[in-house]
C-alpha cells in the first residue's frame, strides 16, 4: 500500500459514516486496504463478494438482466445501504451503501470490454461510476488496482471528504460518473413545492406518473409484515405494489427532510417507493389516480368512519364517491386488534353503494402480525441493556 492510499484511508476512518459494501469480479484490493489501516471497525459495517451466482442473485433478491451493468452497480449499491441502515438500528451515524461490478483480466480471453461499475448510495444522494480499461493495457494487478482505487475514491466522496487517489488513466481507459439527488425534491416536498416524487429500486427519481398499486404507511421500522403483505398483493393483482412513505400524517408533525430520506434508505435497491404529502386517502387518490391501496383492516376501518371526516356521514360518502369515480379502490388485509382477535374485511359494514370499492386478502392467503411499535419498544429495550 502506497502512501497515498494509507492518508486516504485514515480519513475514511475518521469520518463519521459507516458502510456495507459488495464487491464481484474486482474490489477485494480496496477492502484489503480498508482493513490493512487500524479503525476499519469505524469504516465498515460488513463486507460481501458474492462471487458465486447464486450469493450475487440472492444478494439482489433476483437475478440481474446483467451482471456486470451499471443498473447492476446501483441496485447493489442501494442493497448495502439498507443492509447498513438495518445495522445501524438506532444509532444516529450516516450508513452508505457502497459496491462495485466487474469484469478485468482473468485465466481466458474475454470478448466483451474490461469495466467496473462502482456505486456508492447515501440517503443524500447516489453517486454512480464508470471505469472502461483498455484490454491488454494492464495485469490482473494493475486493472485490480484501478478499480480499487475508483472504489476508494467513491467511499471518500460519499463520506463527505475532498482528498481522491490519482487513478493512472491511459488513452484507451475512460471514466464516466452520474449522480442521482434525493435530498433535492425532499426538499420540495417539505416546502409545499411539490406533492410526490418516487426513487426506483436501482436510483431513478420518478416524478411523472405514479404507480398502479400502493401500500403507504410511516414504516418505521420497514418489516417483513410489510414486505410479505406487498408481494401478496402484487401476486393477486397482478401489478406491481410500490411503498409510500407518508412525509405528511394527520396526527403526527410533517418528516423532516433528513428522516424522511432515512426512511427511504430502507427500500433502496428492492423495492420502489414514493413519499408524498396526502395524509389522507381521498388526498392519496388525487396523487395516485386509478390506483388500488392495500391497507390493513384498522386502516379501512377509518376510512369508512365519519369520526374521519369531521362527525360527517355526508362528508364520508363524499370522499367515498371521489376515490371511487377517479379510479381507485382497496385491497384490505386482516389483522390482529388489540383484543387479541384477528379481524377481516367482512366483519365491516361498508356503506351502501360502496361495497366494489374494497377487496379482502383472505387470511389463508396472508397473514402477519407483526407491529412496528413493538419492533420499536423491541430495539429501544435492547439500547437500553447495552
């Protein structure tokens, strides 16, 4: 290790965020520079080479249309940041996802280019990198080296510092980076200036059209309650079921732009999510025109209460009728109440005329009792043994 690299390193390690990281086909210099400096445990949360497809589709949660791609990259990156974020529990520390794709030198000629797609995803923003190596230009050590090399230089930017590792670029080398900002439309949202924006599973900020089916709630934590309900619900409708973080409730202060950006880190390189204002569901309905909802049994139990909607049984019906005729409409799925029972959709007396408007998920098709302010009280006791 060169010195250089060493300073570079040392200020890794005393910056405050912390990460997981995914390396194939190249990268395992960098983590060997990582954890050949003393305070890599302030730097690294754990580290991955899935090598192996089946390790790298299982990582990703599904095999990519290409293994080494720069969507690839990203959607790696966006696993390790909320692998580092469900580390990170309660702790205050910024997490970043960083990971790296490749393919260089080996023991058989390749037809396609030598490149390295190199990631590195904060709740700020996603900065996305590629590396093309002349082929023939470099050994196996040499091309390792840049890559790892681009790596660090992606793990000190995302953790905020100036100082980069010069990589030696030939004439037939190349490199190319591209930034996704997330901070930038939280920030919109929080002023009013607009109403939605969504970040795709490998990064892409969506702020046209809004998705087919949603499954909104605060998701804090983010549990396979909710995961399991969203891929039975994509399963019957045939569609898929984006999340959305409400950054607006009704009986709760707005997020504020850093919290809602954490909670979005937990969908990162899985599943789409939205964050919207609407803390209501007629207002969720002008959002998200002709979408299906899928709600829990307490959540349609409000909706269909005038309690909801000023003591109003006139202003229930109402906002009734305007999800129905712009298009919308529920998939209720049962849960367990506070008495200890587990209620379904039938047991609700939905009001005349609005019956097509919901749809039970069928216990033996889903059920699943956790509750997130008991994964709450969960972690908050274990915090308070340590």
């Amino acid at each position: 290790m060169n010195d250089a690299t060493r300073q570079l390193i040392r200020a890794i390690h005393d910056s405050p965020p912390r990460a997981m990281f995914a390396a194939a086909g190249a990268g395992s210099q960098a983590l060997a520079d990582l954890l050949g400096v003393p305070g890599a445990s302030r730097t690294l949360l754990e580290a991955l080479i899935p090598y192996a497809a089946d390790s790298f589709d299982e990582f990703l949660g599904g095999a990519p249309e290409q293994y080494v791609a720069d969507e690839t990259g990203r959607l790696m990156a966006g696993r390790a940041l909320a692998r580092a974020r469900h580390l990170r529990e309660l702790e205050l520390w910024s997490p970043i996802g960083l990971a790296c794709t490749a393919t260089i030198v080996t023991d058989r000629p390749k037809k396609g280019e030598h490149r390295a797609h190199v990631a590195a995803w904060t709740p700020e923003r996603l900065r996305a990198y590629t590396l093309y190596l002349e082929k023939g230009a470099r050994d196996r050590a040499g091309e390792e080296g840049m890559v790892s090399g681009l790596i660090l230089n992606a793990l000190a930017e995302a953790s905020g510092l100036a100082e980069r590792l010069a990589l030696p670029l030939g004439a037939g080398d190349r490199q190319s980076a591209e930034t996704y900002d997330f901070a930038a439309p939280a920030g919109q949202l929080a002023r009013g200036e607009i109403t939605r924006f969504g970040i795709e599973p490998d990064g892409r900020v969506r702020l046209d059209a809004g998705p087919g089916a949603v499954l909104s709630g605060s998701f804090n934590p983010l549990h396979t309650g909710h995961t399991q309900l969203a891929e039975t619900a994509e399963a019957l409708l045939g569609r898929p079921v984006a999340f959305e973080v409400s950054a607006v409730n009704v009986d709760k202060p707005p997020l504020e732009p850093a919290v809602l950006l954490d909670r979005l880190c937990q969908f990162a390189g899985r599943y789409p999510v939205f964050a919207g204002r609407a803390p209501t569901f007629v207002e969720k309905s002008r959002l998200y025109p002709g979408a299906v909802f899928v709600v829990g049994f307490d959540t349609a139990a409000r909706i269909i209460h005038p309690r909801y909607y000023g003591d109003s049984e006139a202003a229930m019906r109402a906002a009734l009728a305007e999800m129905r005729d712009r298009g919308n409409r529920f998939l209720v799925a049962g849960r367990e109440g506070d008495d200890g029972g587990f209620h379904e959709l039938s047991e609700l007396a939905i009001p005349e005329g609005f019956a097509g408007l919901f749809t039970a998920i069928p216990a033996r098709t889903f059920r699943n009792d956790l509750s997130s302010t008991e994964i709450r009280a969960a972690l908050r006791a274990e915090a308070m043994k340590e």
